[in-house]
C-alpha cells in the first residue's frame, strides 16, 4: 500500500479491474463475529460486489485458496473477483444480506423460537450438496494452505477443549478439578480419533454461514466462512449444522436430517452407518463445547452481549446429550457440562417459586413518559441512554432495532457506550447484592431513549444477558414497550 490509500481505495480498485469502473457507492456491511471488514461496492448501473480485508494473512490464505477451488468444482460458494494479498484485500460475488438464520426468524411467530418446520427444505438442501463439500473438495483442496492445522487431530481437539475451558468455564465460574478434566479431554479426544478422517472439514458450517438466493426452484443456500477448513471426520459439519445453538431444531428434525444426510453418503458408497453413529455423539459434544468457548470469549471477555444469547440454547443440548448418556466414562467433564445445563435452564422452572429476587427489565420511550411501577415498591434505576450515539438517525439502521446484530455491532464498538454500560452494571450489581442480601423479592430498572427502538433495547438485554450469567438465582422478565410501533422489516426471501 502506498502512503494514503485506504483499504477501501484497494477494493474499488479491484471492483474498477473487475468491472470496469469505480463504484458510485461504497457501505460497510455489518461485520460478523470475526475481526474481518466487509464492504459492498455498487456501480451506477447497480452491479455490485462485497470487497472484504482480513489482518491475518494466513487465515486469508487459506479463504482465497479454498474459494478458488470449490468454485472451481461448481460449488455454492462466492467467486473471488479479485486480491491484492499482500493488504489482505478481496473482492467478492455479493450474495446478498439473507442468511439461513435471518429465513428461520423471518418464519417463526411472533415472540417465538421454535425452529419452523417451513425452513426444513433448506436444510435437507444444505446436507444434499455438503458431500460434494466434503468428498470433493477433500479430493482437491490444498490442505498445505489450511490453518492453523491442516488436519483435525489431536491438537485440534484439545485446542477446542481447552477454548471451552478457559473461555466458559473459568469466566463462567464453574467449579471443576482442573487435572480431572484434563484427563477427560484426553479421553474424549482418543475416541473421536478411532476412524479415518479423510473429507474436507468445513469447521464453522451454521445457519448464519448459509446464504439464502432466489433460484430457479426456489430459495437456494451458498457457503460463506470457511476459512477454518482442514481435513477430517465428516461428522463434525453435520453436528455444527443441527446443533447450531439458536436455530433450535427439535430433536426429531435432527434425527430425520441426519438420517438423510447418512444415506447420501451411503448412496456415495462412502458412509458405513455403524460406524458413523458410533462416534457422532462425540463429534457433536465437541462442537458443543467448542460453540460454547466460543460464545464465553465473545460474550464474557469481550463483553458482546449478542453472543451470550446463544449459551441458554447450547446449555440445553448439553441437557440432552447428558440424558441420552455421553458416549465414554468422562466423569469430570459429565459434572461440569451438568453444572451448565443446570444454571442456564431455558424451562426457567424457578421463575414460578415464590421467593427470591425478581428483576424487572424495560425498554421505552421518553415521550411515552416513564414505566408503570407494577411492583408497588414504587423503587429502582430509570437510565437515560439518550446521551449514547444514535444508530436511528442514519438511514442502514432505521429499519433495524436494538436486537439486530448490526444494531449491537454499532452501539458495542463506541467507547461512550461501554462505559455507561460498566457504570450501569456497577451500580445493578451493587443493588442485586443488597436487595438479595436483605431478601427483597422485587427490583425495576428501566433503560429510556428517543425512540424505544436502538439504545435502551440495547442497554435493556444486555443487562439481562449479564443477570443471567452473574445471578442465576435471580428471576428476570424484560419488556420492550415500544416493540409494536417498531418498523416492520421487509420480508426476506
């Protein structure tokens, strides 16, 4: 890069070299979990393309490397337009905005989260072509590229152990005997290595890295992030798809799904049934616990509220999975996953005992004037987030609200934000402690903003996520009392 060129300069250079001309528009797309930047470029004549910039140039590597390859096999996936490497600079087919799990919110109800049985062809769809993923690019890809391991072996395994380990366990403050569990994850790790690991391992296949396109014959699903890509067992895609935390599928969906997709590999003369269930337990516990780790970093160390929505839907199919019997002798591990499944309990069976503390939660709109104080104590916070940045007032966020990820992305990356948060939270938590200590049963706390909309829902399920995390013997209802004059989204299609 020469001395003043932007990484947006290099990819409407590349957009020009691509087709034709610089782009009229330029506009961030809101960024995943990752540390990657998107942007779409759009020309006058509304062709558009998505430049993207990665800062590790191995992780990088292995994206342009991969992508290459399974377009090059008629695969789903974006064409890579064009690079400039050396910046860690792209340009990529624009596969638009809906992903998988924008499909299955837009079909369920109202105030629901259910998976909606409308969305089970798409899936059947995304496990008809995943062999090709597996099988074919297994075949073809250069796993000299992959990183951090070519392979998911034994380290890869630990790693992910570990994740969870470190970034739930410990920040989550769940008890265990750190030797014992060390000695489980070994275990766990032996088994999953009992058979041959020789497809293309996707890593990260969940419903938010399924794009949705209009088709021919319908609604059709194309593969984004799969960078993590290395070789293994065929297993573990399957498990990250149907255990995706909340895409919820029901337990009989997942059956039915897995069934198909194992008589697709037989049909492939590739799957010996047997021996594919005999380790698809493990393989989906790992995937489990490594989603998990995942959600504690994102949530509890870098303090993104949105991921910790996730751990209630993990922590329930840990429940299962420990119903069912987990697939070898892990005692250690067997009593911390019980621990989890137990604290973030979605049943929320304690909500109706009485006794204890309840918090009561809202978002709202000062014009509205203040919540009703349906406690009686008439006692509590009232906070006003109107002095935090506005996502409302430009045009990409008006539609949206504070439970939008583009939302959240925007208000959690300014510093005003966390620091009114960490005040907020000082103050709640000091207020928890005395009312428990006390053995008051009743708590208000009210997060207030111009529109009801962005800010204060924000601020309202934040504070929820972390009352859950921190108390869990704390009762919790959250209201936002604007929700019904919140504008209606277009349908996705």
């Amino acid at each position: 890069m020469t001395p003043g060129t932007t990484l947006v300069d290099l990819a409407s250079a590349l957009f020009v070299d691509w087709h034709g001309e610089l782009p009229d528009d330029v506009r961030p797309v809101a960024p995943d979990g990752s540390a990657r930047s998107y942007w779409r470029l759009t020309a006058r004549d509304g062709t558009s393309a998505v430049g993207a910039h990665g800062p590790d140039s191995n992780e990088n590597r292995a994206f342009l490397s991969f992508s290459r390859t399974l377009h090059e096999l008629g695969l789903p996936v974006p064409e890579v337009y064009g690079a400039h490497e050396k910046a860690g600079v792209w340009l990529l087919e624009d596969l638009g905005d809906t992903t998988l799990f924008d499909t299955i919110k837009e079909a369920r109800g109202p105030g629901s989260d259910a998976f909606p049985e409308a969305v089970l062809p798409l899936y059947r769809r995304v496990l008809e072509i995943l062999p090709r993923f597996q099988i074919e690019g297994g075949e073809r890809i250069d796993f000299r590229r992959a990183y951090p391991r070519a392979a998911f072996d034994r380290q890869s395994i630990l790693w992910d152990l570990n994740y969870f380990k470190y970034h739930f366990l410990k920040l989550a403050h769940i008890p265990f005997n750190e030797a014992r569990l060390e000695r489980d994850f070994s275990r766990l790790a032996r088994h999953l290595l009992a058979y041959g690991r020789s497809g293309f391992l996707y890593r990260d296949l969940q419903s938010r890295n399924v794009m949705v396109r209009p088709g021919p014959d319908g609604p059709e699903p194309w593969f984004i992030d799969y960078q993590g890509g290395r070789r293994g067992a065929f297993q573990y895609d399957v498990a990250s798809l149907l255990y995706d935390a909340k895409a919820n599928l029901a337990q009989r969906h997942r059956e039915t799904l897995l069934d198909d997709y194992i008589g697709g590999l037989e049909a492939r003369g590739i799957s010996q049934r047997e021996e594919f269930l005999e380790l698809w337990p493990g393989y989906v516990l790992v995937r489990v616990l490594q989603a998990l780790g995942a959600y504690g970093y994102r949530g509890f160390f870098e303090r993104k509220p949105g991921f910790l929505q996730s751990v209630p839907y993990a922590a329930e199919n840990l429940r299962g999975l420990l119903e069912a019997g987990l697939p070898l002798h892990v005692p250690e591990l067997e009593g911390a996953l019980g621990a989890v499944a137990e604290r973030w309990d979605r049943a929320e069976g304690a909500a109706d005992v009485d006794g204890g503390l309840e918090i009561t939660l809202s978002s709202f709109r000062f014009s509205g004037g203040y919540p009703a104080d349906t406690s009686g104590h008439g006692g509590g916070h009232v906070f006003d987030c109107r002095g935090l940045p506005n996502p409302g007032r430009e045009e990409a966020y008006r539609q949206l609200t504070g439970l939008d990820e583009e939302t959240i992305a925007f208000i959690a990356a300014r510093p005003e934000a966390q620091l009114f948060w960490e005040q907020v939270r000082g103050i709640v938590d000091a207020h928890v402690a005395n009312y428990v200590d006390r053995g008051f049963h009743s708590l208000s706390v009210h997060f207030g903003c111009t529109g009801g909309q962005h800010r204060s829902v924000y601020m309202a399920e934040r504070l929820r996520q972390h009352i859950l995390m921190s108390h869990p013997d704390v009762r919790v209802t959250l209201t936002h009392r604007e929700s019904a004059d919140w504008p209606r989204r277009p349908a996705r299609v």
